[in-house]
C-alpha cells in the first residue's frame, strides 16, 4: 500500500466517523447538550485514533479495528496495546469532561 492510498483509507474512515457522529446526535437528541458532547468526543476518541499495524510495519489504522484484528483473526496477535491506548484516550475524555463540568464550561447563566 502506498501512501497515498494510506491517505485514502483514512479519509474514508474520516468520513465513516462522521456519518457514526451523526447518527449519534440525532439518537440522542433528546439529551442534554454535555451528555451529547461527551458521547460525540468518546465516539471520535474510538473511531480516529491511530495505532500501528503488526503485520505491515509503517502502517496506521485504527485501534479499535487492530484489536479486533488482533484479538479475533491472529492466533498468536496481542489486542491488549492497542486497547489500553483506547482506554487512555476514554479516560482523557471522560477526565476533560470532569473538569469541564468543575470549572463550569458551557453551563448557561
């Protein structure tokens, strides 16, 4: 795979994240904004962030795919690396949220 297509893959996975970002908003437009904001950053966090291929080196793809990819379809494939940097980055948001919520970011009045 060449670069550019590298670049492809990742525009079409782009565009596929807004599509899932839609959908959750119009699933919860019933919420209240904060609770719609923090599932959107969660949503963007799991679908965006890179993680290196094992099996083809210099390669980026998402994480969440790569664990599956790992856990699922390679027997001797380790999920855990690329999970824990899920769990971080659900932890960065949710912690961005809390403080947020503290320092009263976005609250009317």
């Amino acid at each position: 795979m060449t670069m550019m297509e590298e670049t492809y893959a990742w525009l079409v996975v782009a565009v596929a994240a807004l599509g899932v970002l839609a959908g959750i908003l119009a699933l919860t437009r019933s919420w209240p904004w904060g609770w719609r904001a923090l599932m959107a950053a969660l949503v963007m966090v799991w679908l965006l962030m890179p993680w290196p291929v094992q099996v083809v080196e210099g390669y980026l793809a998402p994480a969440f795919i790569v664990a599956v990819f790992e856990g699922l379809f390679n027997p001797e494939g380790n999920p855990w690396p690329p999970s824990r940097a899920l769990l971080v980055g659900t932890l960065a948001v949710l912690a961005l949220a809390g403080l947020f919520r503290l320092l009263g970011v976005g609250r009317k009045g």
